[in-house]
C-alpha cells in the first residue's frame, strides 16, 4: 500500500513531538507499506516569518514573502529526515523545486496545477520515506509560491491523488472533524463520517480543521480522507462521497470571524449595477461572500457583501476609485462581524432548519446581519461580539452536543 500522511504545525512542534512523528511513520513503513509523509511548519513558525516580514517591511512583495515562508516547511522536512536517520529509518526529505509542485503564480494563494511524481516514485522504489515540504509550490517563472493560509492540507491531497494513494491521512492536534470546533464549542461531538460536499461548506466557512481545497480536491479525484489525531489512536474521522451512518439533520456548525462586510450605498436602481460593482472587484481577484441587496427607492439602492478582512482595504480603494463610474453616493465597511453558519445535507429534505436556527438567536437576543442560504447551509451575518455564545446557542438547539 501506498499511503501519503500529513502532520500540522503542532504535531511536530518541537522534538519529542517530532520523533513521535517519526516513529508512527517508521512503524507504517515496516509493515511494508509505502510512505509520503507531508509536513507543515513547527508550531507558530509561518506566524512568526510573517511578524518578522512585516518587521521590516508593513507590506512585503509577495513574491519575496512566500521566498520567507518556505523556510518553514523546509526547516520541518528536513529535521524529520534526519530524526528517521536516527533511527536507522532510510528517509529523504524533499523541497517543491525538488518534487516538482506546479502552481499557478498567485503568490500567497497559488493553485496546484501538477506533481511531478518521478522523483518520489524513484526514492520510494529505494525503499525510503519521502518527506516532503506542505504548502509550497513552484509557478512557471520557477519562483516559490504558497497555497494559503493551512495549505499543505492540499498538499497531501494532491499527493495523495497523484500518487494514486491508498491512504490519505490528515494528522492534527483534535481527534478528528468535530460537530463544531471543540475549542469554541466545548459539548462539540465527533463525527464518524462527514460527507465532502458539507466539509467544503465547514471548512469554507470557518472549520479551520481542513483547508477548503483539500476537500475541494479529495472530492475531484475521489481520495478518501481520514482526519484523525497525531497525539493518540483514536479512530478520527472519515471525509467521503456519501456517508453510511444514520444522517443527523445539520452536521455541523462553523464560525468565520475574519468577514468583514462593506456596504455600497445610493447606487442607481438600474441594471448592470451589481454587475460593475461586482465585476471591479473580481478583475482585482477580491472574493465577495454573503450579499444582500436593498428593495430600491427613490432611484437608488444598497448593496452589502462580505469579504476576507485581508481583502478589505484592496477592496475599499478599488470601490473609491471608481466611484464616479459606479456612481453610489457612499461606503461604509464594518470589521467587527461574524458570520455563523450551519451545515447539513439532512436539510434538504427538512423544512424549517433555517426556522429553528433563527429561534434560537432569538431566545439568545442575538441580532441578525444579513442571511444567505444554499441546499446544505443556513449562514447569518452578526455581531463578532456574539459569535461564540450564538454559536453554542444553534449547537445546542439542533441536540448536537454530548
Ligand atoms: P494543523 O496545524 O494540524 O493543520 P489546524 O490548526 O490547521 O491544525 O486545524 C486543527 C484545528 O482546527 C483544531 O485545533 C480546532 O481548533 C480547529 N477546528 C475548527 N473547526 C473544527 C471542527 N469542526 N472540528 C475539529 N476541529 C476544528
Ligand atoms: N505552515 C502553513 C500555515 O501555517 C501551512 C499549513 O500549516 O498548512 O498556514
Ligand atoms: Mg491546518
């Protein structure tokens, strides 16, 4: 068997944590079984190049930031070669140059396009664990990129559908995907088996457990995924088409603090305006979540939507500048927002879900934003304030918790 396993950031935080790693790997491997190990940087690390950047310069090329971030990955791959080689374990770490991971060129954001997959398959053939650097990627003017923020999840994804894998493992710091995320939600239960289309919708929408991507892919090239910890043996969790165990109505809640909403207001009531206003922020490659657009009157009307708040200033000045052509009359932006949503592919076939979410806001006295809804969710807009309490509120109401 061939399987690729990824660890996060804690897992190989420091040491200790690093032979534990290692020793996992090395007992996979001598049952046999082909090994791609996947790894992210030790604990904080990505946190702390990003601080020392912005040290030096409060916004850094991208380009020369993801040439900063990749020390953290590489750092990681090759410390655990070398732990494997203490223990007489044959292991080579390698780097996106050496793999080869095509992107697309968007520093900070870049899409994999392709793995060479020669090299591994030669050091795999040696009998070696090949351990190779999350996150990063090469475009095609051979410069490093970064996938996002919690990337190398789409790393071992990839790998793991190039490679025709087995197995891919998601290795982290909680036991598996969790009815919401246990930090926040403290009666927040495992789950068995989650479906891909509601882990794209969590994991979208504030499930930081997986990086959105990696679903995205796992569900294009139908790669099973387990999530599972890295810390014990427990059983974790199952990432797949279609699930077996009885369905609950929602599977899950997820809370986004990093929206921040925007507000067009006194635009003319005609059409193409959403279009322009929309179209001028897509060419800036600005991603626009919830929108609401006001009833108009007297000729006019409001249009709020939410975007990433890394994106909020980039979107402020592409609006201002081109107010005379939009033609509104002003522009509000709001920060202090979360946006709260539920997951499920057992409301489809269940009216009232968005109903009973709405109540128990209500019975917590918390206010509603805006709302947004598609086959399998139910999101509301409100007060960053609110968030957690809101959000152990709608847990509690559909007898998610323990
Ligand atoms: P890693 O470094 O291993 O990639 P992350 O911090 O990216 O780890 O992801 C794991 C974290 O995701 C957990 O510590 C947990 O706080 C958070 N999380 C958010 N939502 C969920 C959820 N629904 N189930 C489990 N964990 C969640
Ligand atoms: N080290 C990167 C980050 O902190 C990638 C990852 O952890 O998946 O975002
Ligand atoms: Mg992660």
């Amino acid at each position: 068997m061939l399987i690729v396993k990824k660890f996060g950031g804690t897992s190989v935080a420091n040491k200790e944590r690093i032979f534990h790693v290692a020793d996992r790997c090395i007992a996979e491997y001598q049952k046999g079984n082909d090994v791609v190990v996947v790894l992210s940087a030790m604990g904080k690390y990505t946190d702390e190049l990003i601080k020392m950047a912005k040290d030096i310069n409060e916004k850094p090329p991208k380009r020369e930031l993801d040439m900063l971030l990749t020390i953290g990955e590489q750092m990681s791959v090759a410390l655990m070669a070398m732990a494997m080689n203490q223990r007489r374990v044959p292991a080579v770490s390698l780097n996106a140059f050496q793999v080869t991971m095509h992107t697309t060129s968007d520093h900070g954001n870049a899409r994999l396009k392709r793995i060479d997959t020669e090299r591994i398959r030669r050091e795999l053939e040696n009998r070696r664990i090949v351990i190779v650097t999350g996150f990063q990627g090469v475009n095609k003017y051979d410069d490093y990129t970064t996938l996002g923020r919690g990337g190398s999840d789409t790393t071992a994804v990839a790998l793991a559908a190039a490679l025709h894998a087995d197995a891919c493992e998601i290795y982290t710091d909680v036991d598996g995907v969790y009815t919401a995320d246990p930090r926040k939600v403290p009666g927040a239960r495992k789950l068995k088996e989650i479906t891909y289309d509601e882990m794209l919708d969590l994991a979208t929408l504030g499930a930081g457990v997986l990086h959105n991507r990696s679903v995205e892919m796992a569900k294009k090239y139908g790669v099973p995924l387990v999530v599972r910890s890295s810390l014990n043996d427990s059983e974790g969790t199952v990432v797949k088409e279609v699930t077996t165990v009885e369905r609950m109505l929602i599977s899950g809640v997820a809370l986004d603090t990093d929206a921040v909403r925007i507000a067009v207001i006194g635009i003319k009531d005609m059409p193409g305006m959403a279009f322009k206003v929309f179209d001028t922020l897509a060419k800036k490659k600005i991603n626009v979540d919830v929108i609401l657009q006001s009833i108009g009157r007297a000729g006019t009307k409001d249009i709020s939507f939410t975007v990433n708040k890394d994106d909020l200033e980039d979107a402020v000045a592409t609006l201002e500048e081109n107010q005379a052509r939009l033609g509104y009359k002003e522009l509000h932006s709001e920060r202090n927002i979360a946006k709260l949503s539920i997951v499920g592919a057992g409301m489809m076939s269940n009216p009232g879900v968005a109903a009973k979410m709405f109540e128990s806001l209500y019975n917590e006295g918390v206010n509603i934003n805006m709302i947004s809804t598609s086959e399998i969710r139910v999101t509301v807009l409100i007060n960053e304030k609110d968030g957690i309490r809101a959000m152990n509120a709608v847990h509690d109401a559909f007898g998610l918790t323990d």
